[in-house]
C-alpha cells in the first residue's frame, strides 16, 4: 500500500504483503502484493523469496493474494491492471509457491472482503485515517504547491487503509510481516478491530507487525528505495542482457580503481548483499577496501542475481504463455477459500451487527441467551486517545480500567491478571481500586460486585 501491499507489504507492486492468524493448530500467513506495475527486485527479495520460504513451514497455513483492489486507488490504465496480476500470479508461482500447499488467490474475488470493510468503516474514527502516512503526504505536496489540502485525493487512497484491515481481519492475523514504513497500518488494523470487538464482541485477532529489517527495503538504481513511483527498479525477469544493461546503470560514486570504496552508501552492495552467501558478502566487502573498479563491481553484481534468476525466468516464461491456466488456479482458490473462512464469518459478522433474518428474531436472541459467552477482558480505544479494557459477563461490566497511553501497555496488564487469576486480588475501599500484587488493575463499578469479579478471574485459572 504506496498501498505498499507486500510481506503485508502493501505496495503498487512495489512492496509485499504478509498476514498471520489462527482459528487453527497452525500460524496463518497471509502474503500478497499490489497489481500496479511489474515484479522487481525490490519485490523478490522483499516479499517473494521469504514468504515462499516461509510457506514451506509445517507449523504455518499460508495465503497468498493479489491485492487488484488496491491498485485501482493509483492506477486508471485497466489494461496495466490486468497484465500486472499476471506478471505477479506468474513471478509467485515460478518461484516456487505451491497452489496444492496454501491459499493463493486474487482479493477481487473474495466480495467478503469489501463487505467487511464496510463494517469496519463503520467504526473507524476519520482522526486516525486523516494520520495515515499515505494522505498525509498528499496533503502535504498539495500544501507545497498551494492548492486545497484534498486537491487529487480520492476517497480510496483515505480509506485504503481500512481495505487493508479488512484483508487482514477477514482471516484473524495473528502476525503481519511488514517493512518499518507500514507498521502504521497494523496499528490501524488492531484499532478498528478493537473498536468492532468492543462494540460487536469477540470477532477478531488483534494483528501485531513483525519487522524484519534485514528485508525492508532494496535500493533501486539511483540508490533511493526501488519503486515503480521512483522509476528505478529492476524487472525480476528481464531478459539477461537488459538485466546487464540496468545492473550496469546503477549510480555509483566517482572513485577510481584502486581507491577504497564504502559499502555502507553503496546501492551496488545492498543489492549484491541481498542476494550473495555470506562468504561472498565478505569477499565483496574485501574487495570494496581493495578499490574492486565500479565496472567489475557491476559484473561480479550480474552474474550473482542472474544465477538465482535465471531458471526463475524460463520458468515465468512457460507461466505467462498459460493465462487460462492461471485465471482457473485463482479462481478455485478463492471459491474455496470462501467456502472454508470468508463466508462463514461473514454470517457471524451480519447477526452481530444486526443484519439478520427477521423471522428469527425471537428464536435467536433466546439461543444467543442461552450460549452466553464466559466473562471476557475486552480492550477498546476511546475518544480521548487512550486505550482501556474492562472485564465483562454478559450485559455486566465487572471492572472497569483507567486509561492507557498505550495499547501494549493494557495488554501487558491483562495478561498479567488473567495468569494471576484472582489469587493475589485486593480491594482498596477507599481509592475504589482493584489490585492484584503491586499493579492496579481498575475500578469495579458503583453496581458491580467484588465476589463477582473474584470469580469471574478465578475462571482464567480453570482455562490454564
């Protein structure tokens, strides 16, 4: 998501996208990237590479989408769309992801996705969105210019990012590897889904971001983050000669050979660093102090990613000559990707908010009554910015926090009292505080009741 979909990155297809959830045994990983231009190397190594890796994990139940939608907030050529969801379903599959062993599958054929971000639209504060990076920076270059702040800005590129919830939510990430630059919308992502829990009940997984620096970002060829909005990148399968030809392109310093040359501001290194051995990267490191020339740099650069690249690109090749093929493969994927997560939760989702049968009116409100659910810790974001939990039974609200400046920092304590389960519970009368060791748990309400809510923590022991 410029979307930067990717590892989650969201990113016309310049960055990735990468989700985790659970309702199973196993960590859900979900991968996906923006259909707006075509795969580079950026994109490989960023998103590709590891989370192809990643799908081979017995212990992970892997999906893999093309984030179409997300494209059309940047893009208005129809025709680059639909090439570009080839390029990428193509550039997934011959490297190496495997259709029998995950969920691969195009986002424009998940409709649930788009009728949760509806709902979710439905909770999230228009504050938050107007902090989001993407419109932030917009208005800023409208500013710059001196035209109005939403001059050029749609309502897609604002709500983008609770499209992006919704493709994490729909499948209740656990985990969403992302680049530094998109931790902003997994925050965003834990924020609507807290508020719809709060309102709604327990529906959603509250996603965290994992960084993983080592594969945020990759130079393009003036050195700056390689993105099809920089024109910098470096097609993944481009013919051996223009690959050369680009490689031979890379901005470089003016040093001479026999001067020693820095590693650390050398694009030509970060991307022979991403794709080299770690002898190799030392021996590249060793001839940068030797002053290795720039020329037998750039060669020694080729022939590295064309090695891994090259039985990639014949494999590419044979896929992008087979569209049919790839249009049934995504399909069947989705159709059964709906049938097995998005639909059925889809069902919940409408009779939680009320979007229900009328004829059913009394019967199911009796048997929601009599299924109620356990006492429950439920954490929210309010108005004021701070972050709050409460534990309630049913309609009761047996205690109530006092705000936090952030959400870790209430998760952290309700973890600690549910491992802690009432044992070291005290009640100060006169503060109106409930402690349990040394950490102020909240306040039980004016109607609440303390034996309540000692028993109501006593249940966490009995789920240990």
């Amino acid at each position: 998501m410029g979307l930067q979909v990717g590892r989650l990155h969201w990113a016309p297809v310049q960055s990735p996208l990468v989700f985790m959830a659970s309702k199973s045994p196993r960590t859900r990983v979900l991968t996906g990237i923006t259909t707006s231009g075509t795969p580079h190397l950026g994109n490989y190594v960023g998103a590709i590479r590891p989370a192809v890796a990643a799908s081979l994990d017995a212990n992970t139940e892997s999906f893999y989408f093309l984030a179409d939608y997300h494209a059309l907030i940047k893009v208005q050529d129809p025709a680059r769309v639909q090439r570009s969801t080839l390029e990428i379903a193509a550039a997934w599959l011959a490297c190496g992801l495997d259709p029998a062993k995950v969920w691969f599958y195009r986002q424009s054929d998940v409709p649930e996705t788009t009728e949760l971000t509806w709902l979710l639209t439905c909770v999230a504060g228009k504050g938050l969105l107007n902090r989001a990076h993407a419109y932030k920076a917009a208005v800023d270059r409208n500013r710059v210019e001196q035209v109005d702040d939403d001059a050029g800005v749609t309502a897609g590129l604002f709500m983008y990012p609770v499209l992006m919830a919704a493709d994490i939510l729909l499948f209740n990430a656990h985990k969403v590897p992302v680049g530094r630059d998109q931790v902003q919308h997994i925050e965003m992502a834990r924020d609507f889904g807290q508020r719809f829990n709060h309102l709604y009940g327990e529906h959603f997984t509250l996603p965290e971001a994992a960084i993983e620096e080592h594969v945020a970002t990759l130079p393009g060829l003036d050195g700056r983050k390689m993105s099809k909005s920089y024109d910098n990148t470096i097609p993944l399968f481009a013919p051996r000669e223009q690959l050369k030809k680009l490689i031979f392109a890379i901005k470089t310093d003016s040093r001479a050979p026999g001067e020693p040359k820095d590693t650390q501001e050398s694009a030509l290194f970060q991307l022979y660093q991403a794709f080299a051995s770690a002898d190799e990267v030392d021996a590249m490191r060793k001839a940068f102090a030797d002053g290795i020339a720039w020329g037998d740099a750039k060669q020694q650069l080729f022939e590295r990613i064309d090695r891994d690249v090259a039985p990639l690109r014949e494999k590419y090749e044979a896929l992008m000559a087979e569209p049919a093929k790839i249009e049934a493969l995504l399909r069947d994927g989705a159709r059964r990707l709906r049938e097995t997560y998005a639909a059925p939760l889809m069902t919940t989702l409408r009779d939680s908010v009320g979007l229900r049968d009328l004829s059913q009116q009394s019967g199911a409100a009796q048997a929601r009554e009599s299924r109620r659910a356990a006492p429950a810790f439920k954490q929210y974001r309010e108005a004021d910015g701070k972050f709050y939990f409460k534990l309630v039974d049913g309609d009761r609200v047996l205690l109530q926090s006092e705000g936090f400046d952030s959400a870790r920092d209430a998760g952290q304590l309700v973890a600690r009292a549910k491992q802690d389960a009432g044992r070291s519970l005290t009640v100060d009368a006169a503060a109106g505080t409930v402690r349990f060791g040394e950490g102020v748990l909240g306040r039980v309400p004016a109607d609440g009741s303390v034996d309540d809510l000692r028993a109501a923590l006593a249940g966490f022991a009995e789920e240990a």
